[in-house]
C-alpha cells in the first residue's frame, strides 16, 4: 500500500519521482503529492485523486528540483483531502517527509509535540515524523535527528526525507519495503523496482531498522538503532523494462495473462537444488502449515490437497490474517510455508515471526529477489512470474501452483517437466480462445450472484475464480466445495444464476457432475471447465486431461472471464476500487 519515490542527482527530480509514482499505481492511493529542495526553499505540490494523464511540464511547468521526494497516499489516518496528503513538513517547512506505514505511538507523540508549541495542520500519523525531526533538529544534524526520531516511533514505516539545510536524500524502513537504487551520480528511494528500473538495475533492499543517507556522490547505509555503517548488498535485478511495461497491451491484466506459458516454462527450469531443498524440508518436518493470503492461499490450498494426494502428507492451509490464533500450537519440528507474491505482505512476516519465535522452520514462495519474506526464511524458492503490475494476481497465482507441482514431484521422485509442458501447452490452446469468452462475459456482466463449484483439487480454483470476478467487475462471485452445497448455499440458486464448475478426469468427476446436476435442475446456467463434455453445461470450456495439474490451466478461464466482464462495465481491470496490490500494514 501507499508508493514512494525519491531522487537526488542532476536530473530534474521531479519529471523521475512523477515518473515513478505513475509506475507504482498498481500499489492503490487515493492521493498523491511531491514536494522537492529548490534553492533554500521545499516547494511542493498535493493533488486528492489519481495522477492519471498529469504532465509535469504542462500542468507544473515551474516545478524543477533535483532533490525531490514523492508519495501515493491510501488513507489511513485522516480523510482524503489534499491537506492529508504527502509530503508533510515540519513547523518551520524546511523539512519534508513521505510515509508509508502506521506510527501507533503517534497520538502520544503529537500531544507531546503540540505541549513544546508545534502546530500540526493535518489529521495524518505521518506528520508527527515531520516535527519530531523538527524538533531534535535543535541539538543534533538532520541525519542523527532523523535517527533519533525514528527510534520514537512504534509501528511501520518505509520513509524518504528531504529538508532546505542539507543537499541530502534520507531513506529508512521497518516492516514496509523500501529500495535504494544505484545510478551514475544519481540515486533514488522506491518502494518496488518497477518505478526505478528505467534508471538502474542495482538495488539495496534495505532491511530492517536501516537508513541510508546520500548526497550526489556517494551513500551510506546505516543501522537505525545504533548509527553503525553497515555494508548493504548490492542486487542485479533481472527484470527488463518491457517486463515492466504493457507492450501494447490496453491493460497490465491481459498481458499478464498472455505472459502464463512462459512463467510455466520458466517454473520447469526451477533449479533442482533447490526443489531437493523444499522436499527435504517438508519429509522431515512434523507439522506442517501454509500461510498466505487472497489469491496466495488460494494456491496454498492448491498445494495442500496436491501434497495430500500424491505424497500422503497434510499441508494445513491458514490464512495469515487468522494465523495468530494458532500461532501457540508451532514446535521446533514444525514447518511454515509462505507463499506471497511481494513477499512483503504484513500478515505473513508476522506468521514467520512466530514461526522463528517457536523454532520452527520457515520455507517461502516468493516471486520478489530480496522481498522481506525471502530474506527472513529459512529457504524460499523465487517464483517465476516476473514483475505482475495488475493489481488481480493472475500469473502469480498459476506460478505458484506450478511450484507446489515441482516440489511435490521431486518430494515423491517423480519428474514433474513432461506434465507441466502439457499444462504449458493448454494454456496457450485456452488464450488463444479468449475471444470467445468475451460472449460469456457479456452474460456474467448482468448477473447480480455468480458461483463457483469444484471438489479437491478444483476447489481453490472455485474460491480463486470468484475472487477474481469479484475483485474486478464488483459482482458478488463466491466459491463453495461441491461437497457443501447441500449445507445452505444451494439455496441462492434460482433462474439463471451463473455457476462455474470445475471438474477434473479423477475419481471425484461424477460428483462434481451430480453437483452441477443439483443447481441445473433449479434454474442455474452452468459453465463447465472440463476434459469432458456434458449435456449438463449450458456453456463447455474444454481443458486437457492432467489430473491433479489441470486447475493450473483450468483457472485461465475465469481470469478472462473477469477481464471480459470490467471491459463489458467499463471497469479499469489494473486497479480496482478499495484494492492495493501489496497490503503492508494489517
């Protein structure tokens, strides 16, 4: 939630920190704002709203720092006002700050702060950051004042700091991502490589508790509590800027979509040390649970019936979110696996914080080189999706499930690559179908209830596509297990209502199929995805035939389903209302 971007070097900052914040959209915000050092002075500019088609040469021709700082605000504290937004200043306005995260301690703060005569002009916890650096600057240089002060806050933030005195761009973190990248006598603060990696591929992820300080020429990083220089590591990322970019694709969405049978064929080349090193986890740990949220659970889920299955092994799938209350139950021989698409979600680092509180082992798909996630685990395996922009997890989700094949088949000594170049092949076959989709979006654009069947392995496919519709196009879609149907939720079936089965050529097909029997004879259109065609679809979506791996391939079809259907109701698939795409405080 929330982006950051910061510069410093010879550019004008302001066209880069605009840049970058258009980039991390993705990211949700109700509000953005820059401000930027010019001469002895901060000038700054807030807008409530988004940046959409914003030109800084045409809209703010005047408007030229080479320090600039930037920020997407999703209200927190406070509500969306253009006094809300960031940047927010210091007393005197010479020093500037963007926030991302949640200062708990911050109504004591400002109490405090407002008893030694400060005036706050904004209902915001991020501006009590803006004079407690204010404050300590007195007695001590803006760079200890900013450490002082950041050692006062409880809670989270990731932070980019400028002020009128010092030619200087501050960072620092604790639980909210935030990276510093690298340039020819230029540097930049973001909070997701996609807004600097037009400038430079060398990255720190900086870690908990650190800051970095930079002038024009040079930086340090340095430990928050201590002030200690600390030498951070320098990461490549690989990623190219068409990777990060639509490519002439009207939406992020579809071309992510598109992008789903390279992300398999790049899952197959996983490196097998590294799979041998997952199953070996898992064949020697006790208890074993899988922590996610959203789409990620959906994909745990996934792995826990597919482990069951074909390895004889219980994977317990828990939402992070609701982890805390099982949290007391972890042993020593215990094993948390998490699977995060940003690796920097909030709930799950929690869990792994409990995980190692209890001795337990933490295993992590994790699609994010240096995520907070990856760098906190035990092990973690890099999931192979590339950059994923779209706030809807769509290639993600498929690369997650893809993972859980590998680790699986290597956990029971199978090779997984001839299955999984089938899967590769089915989903190209479904895409280059997609057209005809777009028919029975236009009928689900009109639906006010959507539903979703599936037994074992096709279940989280049920919850996944109905999350995916729901997300999207704001029709309530919800998945049930066939197996419940007749436990309440057959009853919201009438005339027409829309319902997605997932079947599978097992030994569960006939029940799944008597299932969608139950809802035909009460009135409802059913869509079937399914090797098998059956008189009982109104509508048949065919997939091949691969067991237990064909919901990798069988959820192609309600992802465009819900693209077709925000088209359909001139919806932006990239960034649905209320949605971010990494949720960073709880």
């Amino acid at each position: 939630m929330c982006g950051i971007v910061g510069y410093i070097g010879d550019k004008n900052g302001a066209n880069v920190v605009v840049d970058g914040l258009k980039k991390l959209e993705y990211r949700g915000y109700d509000s953005w704002g820059l401000a930027g050092k010019k001469d002895k002075e901060i000038i700054s500019h807030k807008q409530v709203g988004k940046i959409g088609g914003f030109n800084l040469e045409k809209d703010l021709p005047k408007f030229s720092a080479q320090i600039c700082i930037g920020h997407t605000r999703w209200a927190t504290h406070g509500g969306v006002t253009k006094n809300n937004s960031h940047p927010h200043f210091s007393c005197d306005k010479k020093i500037a700050v963007v926030h991302n995260g949640i200062v708990e301690n911050y109504q004591q703060l400002r109490k405090k702060l407002e008893g030694k005569g400060h005036k706050f002009s904004s209902q915001t916890d991020t501006e009590v950051i803006a004079h407690l650096i204010e404050e300590y600057c007195k007695n001590k240089k803006f760079e200890d004042a900013v450490r002082a002060s950041l050692k006062d806050i409880d809670g989270s933030y990731a932070l980019a700091i400028i002020n009128t005195k010092d030619d200087i761009l501050i960072g620092a973190r604790q639980g909210s991502p935030l990276i510093f990248g690298i340039g020819q006598n230029e540097f930049f603060l973001a909070s997701d490589v996609p807004a600097v990696i037009k400038y430079t591929k060398d990255v720190i992820f900086l870690d908990e508790m650190q800051m970095v300080v930079a002038d024009r020429n040079k930086y340090e990083v340095l430990n928050i509590k201590s002030g200690k220089k600390i030498r951070a590591k320098v990461s490549k990322i690989k990623w190219s800027i068409e990777e990060a970019e639509k490519g002439g694709h009207p939406h992020f969405m579809i071309k992510e979509m598109l992008e789903q049978p390279q992300v398999i064929k790049k899952t197959i080349g996983t490196d097998k040390q590294d799979l041998k090193g997952a199953a070996q986890m898992i064949a020697s740990a006790n208890n074993i649970y899988v922590v996610a949220c959203g789409t990620a659970l959906h994909a745990g889920m996934y792995g826990s019936y597919l482990f069951s299955i074909e390895n004889n092994v219980m994977l317990q799938a828990i939402s992070a979110g609701e982890f805390p209350y099982f949290a007391h139950l972890l042993k020593k021989d215990d094993l948390v696996i998490t699977v995060s698409q940003s690796g920097e979600t909030a709930d799950v680092l929690e869990a792994v914080k409990s995980a190692h509180k209890s001795k337990a082992k933490v295993l992590s798909l994790v699609n994010v080189l240096g995520s907070s996630l990856m760098r906190a685990s035990d092990q973690s395996i890099l999931t192979k999706a590339g950059p994923e922009i779209c706030v809807l997890s769509t290639k993600a989700y498929t690369s997650q499930m893809a993972m859980f094949a590998m680790i699986s088949a290597t956990l029971n000594g199978k090779n997984p690559k001839t299955a999984l170049k089938k899967i590769e092949s089915d989903i190209e076959k479904i895409l280059s179908k997609r057209n005809s989709i777009k028919k029975i979006a236009e009928r689900l654009s009109k639906a006010d209830n959507i539903y979703g069947l599936g037994r074992g392995v096709n279940y989280p496919n049920a919850l996944e596509a109905c999350l995916k519709i729901k997300e999207v196009s704001y029709i309530h879609a919800e998945g049930f297990a066939g197996g419940d149907l007749k436990h309440g939720p057959i009853a919201l079936i009438d005339k027409g209502t829309p319902v997605i089965v997932f079947a599978t050529n097992d030994e569960y097909e006939k029940e799944i199929i008597s299932n969608a029997m139950e809802v035909k004879a009460r009135g409802a259109f059913v869509i079937g995805i399914s090797p098998n065609k059956n008189e009982v679809f109104d509508e048949y979506l065919p997939i091949d035939a691969n067991k237990n791996l064909s919901p990798i391939a069988s959820i192609i079809y309600p992802q465009l389903m819900a693209y077709y259907i925000a088209l359909k109701k001139k919806l932006d698939p990239d960034k649905p209302r209320n949605l971010a795409k990494s949720v960073t405080v709880k």
